[in-house]
C-alpha cells in the first residue's frame, strides 16, 4: 500500500484500516466515513451503528 500524507487519511469506521478520504461514503445513520472496501462488501453502516440497530441475542 502506499504511504498517505498526515492529512489524507481517515479511518474506517466499519473495519477500522486508515484508507484516503477522498475514497470513502458516510455511514447511512450517522454519516461518519466507512471505506471503499467496505462500501463494495455490502457495509452501509459504521459498527457502532450496526451494534446500536442489532437486538441483542437470546
């Protein structure tokens, strides 16, 4: 991979990997950055988000 300038980069809020901010959507609740790579598996939302909509298992 190659290496991103201090101020290029975010971290997924979804698999947590630093990814350029430039190539990433907002999560559909609560609009924080999920990655490329995330985006293209199906992730529409952060983990928080997906913990907070998830009820909890019997």
């Amino acid at each position: 991979m190659t290496d991103l300038a201090e101020g290029d980069s975010m971290r997924c809020r979804a698999c947590g990997n630093d990814e350029r901010a430039s190539e990433g959507y907002p999560c559909m609740n609560c609009g924080t950055f999920i990655c490329v790579i995330c985006n293209l598996r199906g992730v529409i939302r952060c983990r928080a988000c997906t913990a907070a909509e998830t009820p909890p298992q019997k």
